[in-house]
C-alpha cells in the first residue's frame, strides 16, 4: 500500500472529507488531492499530524509497515513507556482527543477550543466551533470561530449565507466590514447596503452611494440627504446635479417633477423621503 493509499483509507475510516482533513492540516483540498493520488508527498511537519490524527506510526503512514508497538519487546530499550496501544485499550493521555472526528477535541491547550457536532448536513458537520490564538477554521452549518464559513457563521472573518462578524461575507451579512446581498456594518456593499460608509444599489448611510443613495452625505442616479449630488439630487444643505432640488424649498417643485417623469413606484419612493427629509 503506497503513501497516498494509506492517507486514503484512513481518512475513510475517520470519516473525513477531503476538505475537513486538509483544514485540519492547514493545507488546501487540492493538496490532500494530490497526496492520496501519489503525485505529490506530505512534508514532515504534516507527516507528523497526520500520525496524530490517525493514531498511527510514521512508518506504517509511509512505508505500511506494523506499528511500533507491534515491536518485540525484547527490542524496546529499558524503562521505555508503551505507548502504543490495542484499538481497545483506548488512545494514551498523550493521544487524547486526537484524531476524533467529532465531539470536543483537546489540542493540550487552554487556548484552543474546538467542538465538532456528530450530526452532518450536507457532509459539513451540523455545528462547529474552533476558537484560539492562531489562524483556526471552523466551517460547518452552524460555525463559530476565528475564521468560520457555514450557512450561519460567526466570527472575526465571517462567512456563510447568514454571517457576522468584524470582516464578513454572506447573502445576509452583519460586522464591521460587510459584503453581502443585504449588508449592514460600519463600512457596508451589498444590492442593500446600510452603514456608516454605505455602498449598493440601495445605500442607506452617514455616507452613501448607490443607485438609491440616502445619507447624510448621499451621491448616486437618485439621491437623497443633507449633501445630496445625483441625476436626481434631493438635499436640504446642498443639491447638485441634472435635476437638483433644495428642501423644503423646492418641494412643491419636486413633487411635480415626480409626478411628471418618474415611475409611480420611483415617486413614491423619493416622495416619502423628501417629506422626512423636510
């Protein structure tokens, strides 16, 4: 059995995908890939975890040969511990934890914490969490972590379908720094956009812009705030652009223009928000 077969089988019987070993290993789908395929070999910092996680030898990993503790005896030198042990027996206190699959598992540190649900959804674990000082990952349906991807994630880099976090990425995202489909954070893009600085089709900020823009500062097609510039700029400070109107001053003049070249949904829309801008 070659390298790569091994790594195979053995990810098998952990019930691991490619991708969740290679997160656990810190290294890409494509390279576990390329392990099992034999085009390519782990190096030895990744050789060691992969012992650890799979409870085997570095020799048998490599060469397939028994474990160490299939030893003679009489070979070891006096005094050393056995540390190897039958499946039965259990994993030694040095071992504990590692290389299960799910459950909460003991990286040795008081700064690590990581929990792995049983249950999967769509072969991601249901929930996942990883939290510590360094670059860890969580990603299951449910995840929480530093950096965690999942339908709902959590995090400092977040995401996932539902996200939150300082820096995050989703259909419906919530942080500091957001990207989403619908996003609100300090600094917000999305097609629905809300935040101090805001940008999306509709941005709705301290400063906005977008094709609907409204803000304290507001720049787009139609345009709405105390500083607004646009095709259409509707402003109570400031108006500057094709069709520039100044409230309440203007609004009478606004509203007819409204009425007379825009769609009635378009009017309305804008309408409203010259009123609570006036």
């Amino acid at each position: 059995m070659t390298t790569g077969e091994k790594i195979y089988t053995c990810r098998k019987q952990a019930g691991m995908t490619q991708e969740e070993l290679a997160e656990r290993l810190g290294v890409s789908r494509q390279a576990v890939s390329k392990w099992e395929q034999d085009g390519a070999f782990p190096e030895t910092k990744q050789i060691m975890e992969l012992c650890k996680l799979f409870h085997i030898s570095a020799d048998e990993l490599l060469f397939g040969t028994e474990k160490a503790s299939a030893v003679e005896p009489s070979l070891k030198k006096d005094g050393e511990e056995e540390r190897d042990r039958a499946p039965e027996a259990g994993p030694s206190p040095e071992e504990d934890g590692r290389g299960k699959t799910w459950g909460v598992i003991d990286h040795g540190s008081a700064l690590h914490f990581e929990y792995i649900s049983k249950r999967r959804i769509l072969g991601m674990p249901l929930v996942h969490v990883n939290f510590g000082l360094g670059a860890y990952r969580a990603h299951g349906f449910f995840s929480f972590g530093i950096f965690a991807a999942g339908i709902f994630s959590a995090g400092i880099f977040a995401a996932g379908v539902l996200s939150a976090g300082i820096f995050s990425l989703g259909l419906l995202a919530f942080g500091s720094f957001v990207l989403g489909g619908l996003a609100f954070g300090s600094i917000a893009a999305g097609l629905a956009a809300f935040g101090g600085v805001a940008f999306g089709i509709l941005a709705m900020g301290g400063v906005a812009v977008g094709q609907f823009a409204v803000g304290g500062v507001a720049v787009g097609q139609f345009a709405v705030g105390d500083w607004a510039q646009g095709y259409l700029a509707i402003g109570k400070s400031h108006a500057g652009g094709e069709h520039a109107f100044l409230i309440p001053d203007m609004l009478g003049a606004l509203e007819e223009f409204l009425a007379e070249d825009l769609p009635e949904w378009i009017s309305s829309f804008l309408s409203a928000l010259a009123h609570i801008l006036s």
